[in-house]
C-alpha cells in the first residue's frame, strides 16, 4: 500500500518527455506503466515516447550543442556543482523514489544517491581540468598544437538497477565535456531519472542540454536516433546481447561508444585469506542490490580447506537476512525488479542441484505480492552448470572448490566476461600475482566493492568497452584535434 507521505513523492515527479527544457506528453498520447516491484502496484504513469519524439530530443539536444559547448568550463563546473548540493538536500526523496521503483533497501538507496552525487561533484571538478598541449615538432619546422573537443550530442542509454547512478555516472561526464545529451533510462525505472532532470534544470543546466526520452519502445526509438547523423556518441549500461546490437547500430555513423556490458565476476577465498573479512566482502559483493549488479560475485572460489567453513559461515550469516519491502527497517532482501527475474534465478539454482550441487538455504521463490526470491547458497557446484556462465542477477552465492593457485586462476578467466574480480588473500606476493593473472577491468583485492567516482569502471572481454568515472572518464566524450603551425622564429 502506497503511504501518504509516498503518494506526495510520486506527485512531484513530472510524467512526461523533458524535451528542449520543457515537459511535455509523448506525441502520440501514449503513456506507460510504473510498478513497485514490492507489492506490484502502479506508482505512476508516465509519457511512452514514440520514434518522433526521439528524434525530436535528438532536435533539441543538437540546437543547443553549440552554445553549450561554447559555455566556459568554469560555468559548466558551477552547475554539476549546484546540481551536486541540490541532490545532497534532496536525498531522502530520492533514496525513497529509487526504492520504490526499483524494490533495494532503503539504506542502500542512500548508499547509491552518495555515490551517484558524487559524479556530479568529481566531473564538475574536471571540467575545468580539460588540458591540451603544445611544442616544436620533432623536426623543428613547426610547432604542434593539440586540443580537447566535445564529441557533440550524446544518447545515453541506462538501466534499471541504479537508477540513479548510472545517470549521473553518464551525464556528468557528458556536460563537463561540453555535450548535449538525450538520456534514455529503463522502462522498469524511469521516475528516478525523470527527477533527476528537474532538478538538473534547477541547478541552472540550459533548455535542451538534457532531454529525457521514456519509452517501453526501446529498439525503434534507439535505432532512430543512432542512425541520425547528428548524434556523434552512444553509451550504454546493460547486457551484452543488447550492447552487441547497439554497436552494430552505431557503426554506421561510425560513432564514438562507451559500452558498460555484462559480468561474470568472481570471487576468490585463498587458504590464508582472513577468514571474517572474507565473508563480510562476500555478504556485500553478493547481496548488494539483492544481487542485482554487474560487479556482483558470480562464481565463489574458495580453497577446498576453506570450502566448507567458508559455506557454513555465508549460509549462517544469510539466514539472518530480513526479506520485504525496501521501506521496511532491517530489511536486506528486497523483491527482484520482476517475475522474470524470479524465474531466470530459480531455474540457475534447480539446475545447479540438478548437476550435484548441495542446496544450504533458500532456493525458492517467496508467495504473495511482489517478486521476491529467497536468499540462496549453494555449494559443490559442478562444472557445466549453468549459473557458472549466466550473470545470475539475484541473492544467489554458488560456492566452486579449488586445489591450488592455477586452477584458482583457470576457473576464474573461464569465462567470456571480465568486469571485475574480488581475491581474499594475506599473501601480499600471492596477491600481486593475482592482479597480473586475472583477466578483468577491475578487481578488488581483500575488499568485496569497488566502485568508485574518481576510478575508471569498465571491463575486458566481452563486457564492454570505454571507462566511466575517473580522470578516464571525461575523455570518452572528448574528441582530439591536432593543429600544425609554421615554426615562428623561421
């Protein structure tokens, strides 16, 4: 049941297309539904945007490139900054409306409106860091200039499972560097982001410099705008299958790509690990965001001395778990973000035990309202399982056994994806290894999360390409131009 004080959130958030600095409906009339994962209530409804008024956003986003990007640094740092203290004042709405819409905990939604604020913060610093360079060519007939531009307008596509974060993480970035933006998020979650630009608008970003397009049409309205010549950079956050039809999109236009694609992470628990300290990284690298994350620990493996101590310590903390509502105290499991989720998680665990593996809690859908799955561990699991290859994408830790340090490292890169990686060891020696031998973007080396504003987050292999965050990631909308002079003193 919707709370009063929730009904009054719901209501300040617009429901329509923010195009060229005003809202409007969807052209067509059209409007889509918004559910609570929670309880699968309606929250709102919100504008459906059809292929014209894609296209109509990309108009907007390309009249006001020019002026935007032609806006000095230090004013465009000033907004992110505003946009910053703004979203610091207002964080308890926007840790609820994510929470409603999306199912997380309460406390972790506050854990996300910090880390996706800081976006806004770290790239409004970097605006003004833009640097090029300057000097005589090698030969000494010339003298070499080069300099940064804005790639020029942007489509940014988003997910469902931060929704906030994976805004910020991508529009920062864009309006630091001079770019006009038209910001598609996920049909499941687009209230979040729909707040978020009002209140870009009021921390003073021009008409037109971020439009938000919401759309249960997702393959028409993408396709429009990537085939339009106007549109010079894509990024995008979700799964790899989608990601590869986006590249191939994009490659007429031969457009600059940032692609933020799936993982398959693993967690690794060496015999001289801290034993605390790894279950501790493992509770937060598993149930964080009820496993609805593409750094989350897919695949854990622990050093087969370790193996059943590790499996009874995991399995007593999990039990513990409050399941519920994301507004409800002490809750740690919220509902996943839909019944198909439910499904695709169960049908890993039956056929995990079906192959062999032991089945310690959970392992089953919870009746009633919402799209709760039980928290899960499993251990013993056996080679060819599919939950050793699939992004599961919910609360389930599956336990693989290891003999030595190769195979640790041969079941870890056995797979396409290489996002991130997580090793508990006290060996320091062993844990420089580690870094040199894992094939992954990221890693967190006795620590179970790892993202960071100020880092570079990205993958190897087949989850993506491109860095977001970090001093890399303004450079993913910047564009390079050289310039040769004739040498002065000539």
């Amino acid at each position: 049941m919707i709370s009063q004080g929730e009904h009054d959130l719901l209501a300040d958030v617009p429901d329509g297309l923010h195009i060229g600095g005003r809202w409007r409906p969807a052209a067509a009339g059209a409007s889509l539904a918004v559910h609570d994962p929670a309880t699968g209530e309606v929250l709102k409804e919100v504008a459906d945007a059809s292929v014209d008024d894609g296209l109509a956003a990309l108009d907007a986003a390309d009249a006001a490139f020019p002026g935007w990007a032609a806006t000095p640094a230090r004013d465009r740092a000033e907004i992110l900054r505003r946009a910053f203290d703004l979203l610091t004042q207002r964080k308890e709405q926007f840790a609820l409306l994510m929470t409603l819409e999306m199912g997380k905990p309460l406390t972790e939604a506050r854990g996300e409106v910090a880390y996706g604020g800081e976006f806004l913060r770290w790239f409004g610093e970097e605006a003004a860091r833009v640097q090029g360079r300057y000097g005589a060519n090698p030969e000494g007939t010339g003298r070499m200039i080069v300099t940064q531009h804005p790639v020029g307008p942007c489509y940014l596509i988003t997910p469902w499972n931060f929704p906030l974060a994976m805004a910020t993480r991508k529009i920062a970035p864009a309006l630091a560097a001079g770019c006009t933006v038209v910001i598609k998020p996920a049909a499941l979650t687009p209230l979040t982001t729909l707040y978020l630009a009002q209140l870009l608008a009021d921390a003073g970003v021009p008409d037109g410099v971020v439009n938000v397009v919401t759309t249960r049409a997702s393959g028409p309205v993408s396709e429009a705008i990537l085939r339009d010549p106007r549109l010079r950079k894509l990024s995008f956050t979700g799964s790899t299958p989608v990601g590869q039809q986006l590249l191939a999109q994009a490659a007429g236009g031969v457009l600059r790509t940032s692609m933020e694609l799936g993982g398959n992470a693993p967690f690794v628990v060496f015999d001289d690990a801290d034993l605390d300290k790894a279950v501790d990284g493992a509770v937060a690298a598993k149930f964080r965001n009820i496993g609805q994350a593409c750094t989350a620990a897919n695949r854990f493996i622990v050093q087969r001395s370790l193996a059943d101590e590790f499996t009874r310590r995991v399995t007593r903390r999990v039990e513990s778990f409050r399941v519920g509502r994301g507004t409800e105290d002490g809750v740690v499991i919220g509902p996943l973000i839909d019944d198909r989720a439910v499904a695709k998680a169960d049908e890993l665990v039956q056929d995990a035990v079906r192959r062999g593996a032991t089945l310690h809690t959970g392992g089953a859908a919870i009746d009633g309202p919402g799209s709760f799955y039980r928290a899960t561990i499993l251990s013993g699991v056996r080679a060819g399982s599919e939950i050793l290859r699939e992004e599961i994408f919910g609360p389930v830790l599956a336990v693989v056994p290891f003999d030595d340090e190769d195979e640790a490292v041969r079941l870890a890169n056995d797979t396409e994806y290489g996002l991130v990686s997580y090793v508990y060891t006290e060996n320091l020696a062993r844990g420089q290894r580690m870094i040199e031998r894992l094939a992954t973007g990221m890693m967190g080396l006795n620590i179970g999360v790892v993202s960071n504003a100020a880092a570079p987050f990205g993958g190897w292999k087949m989850s993506g390409l491109g860095r977001e965050g970090g001093a890399e990631g303004i450079h993913e909308y910047l564009q390079t131009k050289y310039t040769l002079t004739p040498d002065p003193f000539a």
